[in-house]
C-alpha cells in the first residue's frame, strides 16, 4: 500500500479535484484505492455523491477503538472506496494535539488496511497544522497543486521547508494547476519552475469540465475524458505511478478514454485534447 497526500499551506488551488481525479485514475488503472476526504469541507465526498458524517465524528475515528474500515464505504466505481469527511474534522488540530503522538495517528490508522489497497489518496484541508504533520508521517508521497502566481510558488517552498522539518528526505511532487498560458504570469511562472526536479511534466489547465464536477458529482476524468484537465490528470497519475514503486495492478485495466462516447455530454471543441493525445 502506498499513501500519497494532497496537500500544502494555501486554499482553493486544486486539491481536491486532484485527489477526486487521481483516485479515478488509480483505480481505473487497477489499482484498489481509498480516497480518505481529511477536509471538513467534505468536497471529495460530494464529488463522489457521499453525505460528508463519520458516526462519533474525528473523536472516534482518530481514537482508533473502531478499524477505518468500519467507516469506510464503497462508491459507484469498481476498486474505489472512500472514507468520507466530517464537520467535526474542524477541530482535529485540537483532537490530535490531545494524544500522545499526534504525529503517529494517521499512520496507525492506516496500517491495518496495508493488505486491502494499493493506494491511499488523503485530501487535506489547506495549511501546515498538527494534522499535515501526521499526514506526512503517514504518507509515501505529497502531491502539491500550485497555481502560477508568485505566492503560489511560495507556498511550495514553504510546505518543502515543513516536509524538510518533519519528515526530511519525503518525495514532494509539485504540479501546476489551473494553467491558463494564455495569461503572460502564468507563462512566467512555468518558465521559473521548468527544470526544477520537483515539478511534475503535466500540469492541468483551467477547464470548466473541472468546475463542473461540483454540480455534477462525477470526476472529470470519467465525465469528460477528452477534456485537456482530463488527459492532465492521466498523465499525472502516470508520473506519480512512477514514483510510488507500486507492484503491478491486480484488477483489470478501464480504458476511460474508451468511455468517451458514452459521456453525458458532448466533449466541447474548445479545451479537447487534439486526437492521438491521451
Ligand atoms: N483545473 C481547474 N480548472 C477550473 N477550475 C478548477 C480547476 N481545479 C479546481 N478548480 C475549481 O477551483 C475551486 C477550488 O478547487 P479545489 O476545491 O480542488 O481546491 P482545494 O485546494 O481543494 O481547496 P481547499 O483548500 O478549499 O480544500 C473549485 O471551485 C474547483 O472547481
Ligand atoms: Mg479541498
């Protein structure tokens, strides 16, 4: 089993339609995933049309008397399950504070299932708290979104520098997202980050087939496969592939590009990827 974490400092930057994305990906590609939805905002579960409540809320989940496969359910896609979130995930800063190890509970947690998944996506709420510290001692890899704008590549360095503090030699992978290159500061900032071996080759453009997966509660990847987002994410998931050592996939391949025909809706001209391009 292998944990990748969506993380790092800053709101709003593409987390979530990630790890949303990504666990599509993974499981299609035959690999049985957990998407673990960390964020009381409980956006990942929506997206995987699941009510964001774990019964006894944080308290007992992170307690541990119960196994996480107690509260995990499965969703309408084969060898994908997901571990919703909870309004009460507000407070688990203060929840893992009170324990003795806060940095150890995730990783417990996550160890029984060792033998039931291949990959573990967690998506986290924004910031760099008690909770991203035992994120990050539980996880094989953090995957963090940037947005180009300046800040944004602050931000990374400041999650480098946090990873660096707790749990050095922790692979980073940072991606751009919400790429518009026809904007001159976007095409900056790529220019900046070219080269830097932390920063993935796929970088996911803005794309309304993203922002539709809120009202639609259906992944981009399988909603609009053709879509430029959607191919980002493929070739992503393909990049982070390569750095997890994972053993081969037991389950069968789902080609989701093969599921393009049978979108809801047409693919639209003006952000599909040209033909040949997957
Ligand atoms: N590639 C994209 N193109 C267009 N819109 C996007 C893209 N990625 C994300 N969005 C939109 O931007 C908003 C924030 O995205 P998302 O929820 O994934 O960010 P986040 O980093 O998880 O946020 P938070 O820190 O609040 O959890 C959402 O409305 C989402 O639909
Ligand atoms: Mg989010």
């Amino acid at each position: 089993m292998r944990v990748v974490a969506v993380a790092g400092a800053k709101g709003g930057v593409g987390k979530t339609a990630a790890a949303v994305n990504l666990a599509m990906v993974a499981s299609a590609a035959g690999y049985r995933t957990l998407l673990w939805d960390l964020d009381p905002q409980g956006a990942a579960t929506h997206c995987y049309r699941a009510r964001a409540r774990v019964k006894g809320g944080a308290t007992r989940l992170l307690g541990g008397k119960r196994g996480l496969d107690s509260y995990i359910r499965s969703t309408d896609h084969v060898r994908l399950d997901l571990l919703p979130a909870d309004p009460s995930f507000r407070v688990v800063d203060t929840v893992l504070s009170s324990r003795r190890w806060p940095d150890r509970v995730i990783r417990k947690l996550l160890r029984p299932l060792d033998r039931s998944y291949d990959v573990v996506i967690l998506d986290c709420a924004p910031g760099l708290g008690i909770v991203t510290e035992s994120v990050v001692a539980a996880s094989d890899l953090v995957l963090v979104p940037v947005v180009p704008a300046p800040l944004s590549v602050r931000s990374l360095e400041q999650l480098q520098a946090f990873i660096d503090e707790h749990r050095p030699g922790l692979p980073l992978l940072a991606f751009l997202s919400m790429l518009d290159d026809r904007k001159v500061l976007h095409r900056q900032v790529v220019g900046q980050l070219q080269g830097d071996p932390r920063v993935a080759l796929s970088a996911v453009p803005v794309s309304s087939a993203v922002e539709r997966m809120g009202l639609e509660q259906v992944p981009a990847v399988l909603a609009s496969p053709l879509n430029l987002a959607a191919v980002a994410y493929r070739r992503l998931w393909a990049e982070v592939e390569d750095r997890l050592d994972l053993d081969a996939p037991s389950g069968s391949v789902i080609d989701l590009t093969g599921l393009a025909e049978q979108a809801d809706e047409p693919v639209r001209p003006d952000d599909t990827a040209p033909s040949g391009v997957v």
